[in-house]
C-alpha cells in the first residue's frame, strides 16, 4: 500500500513541476513580448521624430527655394507684384499640402506598425 501512495505523490509531484515549468516559460515568453514591444514604440518614436524632422527639412529648403525665387522675379510694377504674390499663396498652398501628405503618409505607417505585433 505505502509504495502505491508514493507513486502518486511522485506523479502529483511531477505534475506539479512540469505546471511550475510551464508557468515559468509562459512568464518569461511574456517579458520577452513587452521588450520587443517596447524596442517597437521606441523605434517608431523615432521614425516618427526623424520623418517630423525631414519634413520641417524639406518645407524649410522649398519656402527657401521660393524665396530666391519671388526675388528674382519681384518687379516695380504692381501687376507683376500681384501675379507674384498669386504664385507665392499657390506655392506656400503647394507646400504645405506636401507637407501634409507625407505626415498623413507617415501617420498611418506609424499606426500600422504600432497595431502589428511581431
């Protein structure tokens, strides 16, 4: 009878470690998760940062751009200063859809990324 009980108590024993294993592994695979989570917002953080900057970049070079340009087509007449100023609303307005493109762009691959794990 004694040899009957043990052997239970071994196999309760067992099982009991395999489920302390299990537990264990499924802890660990869980940190391993919120690490690469994390890594996963922090690089996005930083594409987003980087893409902010290159877009201030690039709207900073065409505003300069244009610049040049108003002045070195800038006359005394008033038709020519109104036919500048139309050019420059159409440019700024182009830019600045541009720049809202790319964001928009940038945004949603941002969210895409963010809701896929892996």
């Amino acid at each position: 009878r004694m040899s009957g009980y043990s052997s239970v108590s071994m196999v309760e024993e067992k099982a009991a470690l395999g489920i302390q294993k299990l537990l264990q592994a499924e802890h660990e695979a869980a940190e391993v998760v919120a690490k690469a989570k994390a890594e996963k917002v922090s690089k996005l953080k930083q594409a987003k940062e980087e893409a902010d900057a290159e877009i201030a970049a690039y709207k900073q070079q065409r505003e300069g751009q244009f610049a040049i340009f108003s002045k070195e087509r800038t006359g005394d007449s008033g038709t020519h200063k109104t036919a500048t100023d139309a050019l420059t609303v159409k440019e700024l307005d182009s830019i600045a859809k541009q720049v809202a493109a790319n964001k928009s762009t940038m945004v949603e691959m941002l969210l895409k990324s963010v809701t896929t794990v892996g």
